[in-house]
C-alpha cells in the first residue's frame, strides 16, 4: 500500500508545542471560578494551598502512568488504543461511544458557550450574542484544524500564552493587594482544621480542575520522538499547571482572604476589580476568553483523533476515519465533532450531557491506567523507553483515587452518576447492532 493509499498523521509536534497541549487542556475556566468551592470546603488557607497541592501530586501520577503508556504506544486514540489491545474492542468502543461522541462535544459546547459569555461581556455585546459567537468559535478551530497538527498547534501556543498571562497577572495583582502581610495567608485554626472524612469532598473539585491532561495522548500520533517527547511534555506541562494553580489561589488567598474567597462567585473578577475597578474586570474576562478557546481548540484536535481511529477500525463510517492525503488531517472526523458541538449549542442541551458524562471520564482513567498493569505483563521482556518510577504504586495511587473520585460524585450526585452508566450501557447494544450491520454488509 501506498503512503497516498493510506494517509497517516505526520509528526511535527516537539516537546514544547506538546506541553502547551498538556497546558492548555488543563487549564481551562475552572481556576478563574472553582477556587471558591474549595474555599468553602476548608477552614484556612493553608488547608486550601494543601489540598491543590495534593491534588495536583495525585494528578501527577496519573501523568506518569500515561506518559509510559503513550510511550509504549505512540500513536493517534490515546485510552481507545489502550484499551483496544488491553481488553478488546467493546471497552474501546464503550470508551469512545462515552467520551467521543457525548463527552468531548458537549465539553466543547459547554466550555465556548462559557468563552462566548466572557468575550461578550469584554466587548459589551448583549446575551442574544452568546450561541452565534460560541457556534462561530467552534467553526474557526475546526477552520484552522482542517489545515493539520501545525497550523492548529500554531493557534494553541498563542492562546496558551495568552492564559498564561491572565494567571500571571492575577498572581501579581493578589501580591499587589497583600502589601507584603503574607501571614494570613496561611493561618490555621486548630479548632477548625478539616477532618479526615471532609478531605476527599473538599479534593473533589481540585481534581475536577485538574482534569483534561490526556489530550495530548489523543494527539500521540503527530508527536515527534514520542518516547521521548510525552514523558518530557506531560511533566512538563502538568507540572507547569501546578505551580499555577497553587499560585492563583496563593494570589486569592491574599488579595481576598479566605473568608472572602469562599464568599466570591468570581474571585479572579472580584480581584482585578479591587486594584483596576470595572477595567480590571473586564481585562480578566478577556483572559479567561483567552484559556477557555484554547481549551475548546484541544478538545475538538484531540477528540477528533479518538474519532478518527475508531472510523479506521471499522466503528464508525469508514469516512470518518479517512486522514487527508494533503494536510494529515481528520477532517471529516473534525468535520463531525465539530458539527454536532455547534448543534449542542445552539440547542442548549449540553449541560447535562457533560454532567451525565462525568462519571465515565473518569472511569476510562481508571481503566486507561489499569492498561498499565496488562503492558507490563504482556510485554515484560519488552525494553520500554519511559517506565513509570515507583511502579506499581504511582497506578495503584491514581486508580483508587479516581475510584474514590467516582464513589464520592455518585454520593454527591446520584442521579448524575445513574445517568452515566446508563449512557455507558446504552453502548452495549449499539456495538452489537453496528457489528451485525456491517457483517450483514461484508
């Protein structure tokens, strides 16, 4: 076969155009907006500091485990790969039923209609505006990614940037305002200090907003050096991630203090606000435009790949696997995403299927990671590239906290929780249905 015949990825991202992935999937509006939660959840800043900190090693771990694991398999699908070869086709499709086709787009449905609100608000257009302008900022990533990794990779660095230069500025503002009276910040009350039962409640939504680091194992296939490169770039990336986050909220926590930030519905808003006024305002809601279109613009590139690589195993249409022979490109697989991201949209019916959606994001972590496990057996005479330290306990680590992650959002929300693992099911059938028709069409 022809490299004409067969079009395959070509790999042209290095290792910080990599990490700007890691980045810019990561750090969405959740920093902007979550902080306060987990303010709330806590009695003192040093409790908060803490728990982003621990949440952010957690995470870490499970960095590791995929760093190996795209090292081991560096190509485009990231968990659907995994899972393919690990336990057959129906958890991969069962992944990518979930997470391709429900969870990616109505992600990106919710995340621009959040971009949309925020650059309105910047430019002053009314609330009418919000779905014409998030359907459009859709349109302009899928524009860009049908041009291929570079073109799209081009876009990700400027906005990854630019974000960071939002959290940069906040960092600096929440300094300005402490006037050197760092102390506070990291007060403890004895009296008052979070018990152990309250702790996984309270890390619930850190690693909430710590979610996001396994796009750039969707996007393995265009990675060059893999085996060197995604171990480099996942660390990289995640660690830049935590040094923010722990920052940020360092920045609240001194601009705001504790009690003001667990009372703040907009803390980074709330902040700027307190040093520029309504200009302050507005130039965070521009900053945080900036981290959620380029969150929008990994999701469809990354998503768009899962797709891509079931349509080339035969589950989905055959077209949708096709890569363009000019620009190494999914674009009927982004085409697709794409679209149905736009009709979410403008349906305004996303919301809950992200909500829905939770619980299996996390499960295919749990069980991207168990992977692990079955490589290592597999292939134990196998020289790998990267080998995840302190195996087996990072996975196990990571494993039994997404499984706690999972226990504690059904407690929290079990009718959410339901909804997921029906939708999960629902997949069963289809598989078998999809299967039968095609053998019918064989």
């Amino acid at each position: 076969m022809t490299a004409e015949t067969h079009p395959a990825y070509l790999r042209r991202l290095g290792t910080w155009d990599a990490a700007a992935i890691v980045i810019g999937g990561v750090i969405g509006a959740g920093i902007f907006r979550s902080a306060s939660t987990v303010a709330e959840r806590t009695s003192s800043g040093a409790e908060l500091l803490t728990l982003w900190a621990v949440g952010g090693l957690l995470t870490l771990a499970g960095v590791l485990c995929y760093a190996e694991l795209g090292a081991r398999r560096p190509q485009a699908g990231g968990v659907y790969i995994y899972l393919r070869e690990a336990y057959g086709q129906l958890p991969a499709f069962l992944f990518g039923w979930t997470m391709a086709l429900i969870n990616y787009p109505g992600s990106v449905a919710a995340v621009a209609t959040t971009f949309a609100d925020y650059a309105c608000s910047a430019v002053g257009l009314s609330a009418s505006w919000v779905k014409p302008v998030a359907a459009g900022a859709i349109a302009l990533i899928v524009a860009v990614n049908l041009f291929g990794i570079s073109a799209g990779s081009r876009m990700l660095n400027v906005f990854t940037v630019l974000k960071v230069s939002a959290i940069a500025l906040v960092v600096t503002v929440g300094v300005v305002l402490a006037h050197g009276q760092f102390g506070n910040v990291l007060a403890t009350d004895a009296t008052h200090a979070l018990p152990p039962g309250a702790f996984l409640g309270a890390l619930l939504p850190v690693l909430f907003t710590y979610g996001g680091f396994h796009y750039l194992n969707d996007l393995a296939g265009e990675v060059r050096e893999p085996q060197k490169t995604l171990p480099r770039a996942l660390g990289l990336g995640l660690g830049g991630v935590v040094v923010c986050y722990v920052l940020v909220n360092f920045a609240y926590l001194a601009g705001l203090g504790h009690a003001g930030l667990a009372a703040s519905h907009a803390p980074a808003a709330d902040l700027m606000r307190r040093l520029f006024g309504e200009n302050g305002a507005t130039l965070i809601a521009v900053g945080i435009a900036c981290s959620t279109f380029g969150y929008c613009s990994i999701a469809i590139a990354g998503g768009a790949r899962v797709l891509q690589t079931m349509g080339s195993d035969g589950m989905l249409f055959r077209a949708v696997g096709r890569i363009d022979p000019r620009t190494h490109a999914p674009q009927v697989a982004l085409a697709v995403l794409g679209g149905w991201a736009i009709v979410l949209v403008i349906s305004g019916s996303f919301g809950q299927l992200v909500d829905y959606t939770t619980v299996g994001e996390w499960l295919s972590h749990a069980f991207g990671i168990s992977t692990l496990f079955w490589y290592r057996r597999r292939f134990r005479n196998e020289p790998s590239p990267y080998r995840v330290p302190l195996y087996p306990l990072l996975p196990v680590l990571f494993v039994f906290t997404v499984l706690g992650v999972i226990i504690a959002t059904a407690v929290h929300s079990p009718s959410d929780a339901g909804m997921s693992l029906v939708l999960i099911s629902v997949g069963v059938p289809v598989y078998y249905a999809w299967r039968a028709w095609q053998r019918r069409g064989a």
